[in-house]
C-alpha cells in the first residue's frame, strides 16, 4: 500500500464552515500546521465506498484517505499505529468519526497498512504534514452571504463603524459574499473570527486566496 502523496492543495470553503451532528457543533481547525494528537482510530470501507466525502469527493476505501473532525479539508496526517508502530501517510477529505471516544476514521486500506483492519480499532499518534507555501497566501473572513445587496451592504457599513477593517463584497453564484481582510497574519484573523462568532456572525469562517479579492 502507497502512501498518500503529498502536495499543496486548496482548502474547502464548504468544509471549513461550522456544522452540527447529532446534537453537537464542530468548528473546523482554520490552519493544521503543527497539529498532533494522540487517540483511537476506526475505519471505514464498503458501506461507504463511491459515495460523496464531506468535500465532495468519492470516497474509494482502496485509497489512502481518512475522516476527521475539525482537519481542514484537505490536510495530510501522518498516522502510527501505537500498538505495533505501523505508520501511513493519509490524506483527510472527509468528517468524522462521530463518536467520542473517536479520533480518526482511516479507509480500509489505510487501515489494513497499519495493521489493525481485523480488529477494528487502533491505538494511534495523528500528525500534520504541511508544505512550504509556494506563494504567500492572503486570509480573508466571510461573514455573511445573501442574495439582497442591500442588505449584505448594511451589514458591511455596520462591521466598518465596529472595525478598522476593509471589507469587499463580490458576487458568486447569485449570492452576494461579505468578506473582511485581507487580513495581518494568521493569528489576528483568527482573534476577529473568534470574536465575530461570539456574537451574530457565528457561521462565519477563514477565507484564503492566492490573490487579492
């Protein structure tokens, strides 16, 4: 079994967003880099093989892929089997597992590379892989989206008396998207995500581009 090769992709808009599960929200992680943890792993394989994945892919349980969480959509992890210090290289692009004592959801051949695809779960050490950015990317927030300009603009001009932010609205796919930034380094755009989501704006999320909007 190969692993998953890795390469610098861009993030799912769709995935990135806040979403709710059995009664439970999840905020997706707005940047991997240098995220490890430790827990169980399961896997998935033919109830699930052809469907669609959270970001819109078809899942092949013969691929190196897995299910997380909150990963950005999509990330590369390193995973090792804890219990007979397998390792596998696996590119997330899915949501899940759902359960709490859950960490990481591999495919069936993932799963069947660490040995462990007859028991059912592992014991296992999560890493991200990240690559050095070609290009320097821009962060931007999208707060709001509607298909009235008008108000989309009022939540604009309210947001710009609140914060010395730029702000650009754009038009895509017959709605209108309220975006603040580009914004100064990764971690004050997550300081004003944060605090846009403590109050009305709780759906709102990191935005990146290549250029500027």
């Amino acid at each position: 079994m190969q692993d998953a090769v890795i390469t610098n992709e861009a993030k799912s808009v769709a995935a990135g967003r806040p979403y709710v599960v059995l009664g439970r929200k999840y905020t997706p992680m707005s940047d991997e880099q240098g995220y490890t943890e430790q827990g169980i792993a399961s896997w998935y394989g033919r109830k699930f093989h052809g469907y669609h994945t959270s970001n819109g892919e078809i899942f092949n349980m013969f691929d190196m892929t897995a299910a997380h969480k909150t990963l950005p959509l999509p990330s590369f992890v390193k995973v090792t089997n804890l219990d007979n210090g397998k390792s596998a290289i696996v590119r997330v692009n899915d949501r899940g597992p759902f359960h709490d004592d859950r960490l990481i959801d591999l495919s069936y051949a993932a799963a069947y590379k660490l040995g462990y695809h007859l028991n059912g779960t592992a014991n296992v050490k999560v890493e991200a892989i990240t690559l050095e950015r070609q290009a320097p990317r821009l962060t931007y927030i999208q707060v709001a989206a509607g298909s009235q300009l008008d108000k989309i603009q009022e939540i604009a001009n309210s947001l710009k008396q609140k914060m010395t932010l730029d702000n650009v609205i754009t038009l895509e796919n017959g709605l209108y998207k309220l975006r603040l930034g580009p914004m100064q380094g990764d971690k004050h755009a997550q300081s004003v995500l944060n605090s846009l989501r403590k109050g009305e704006f709780t759906q709102a999320f990191l935005l990146y581009s290549e250029q500027q909007l």
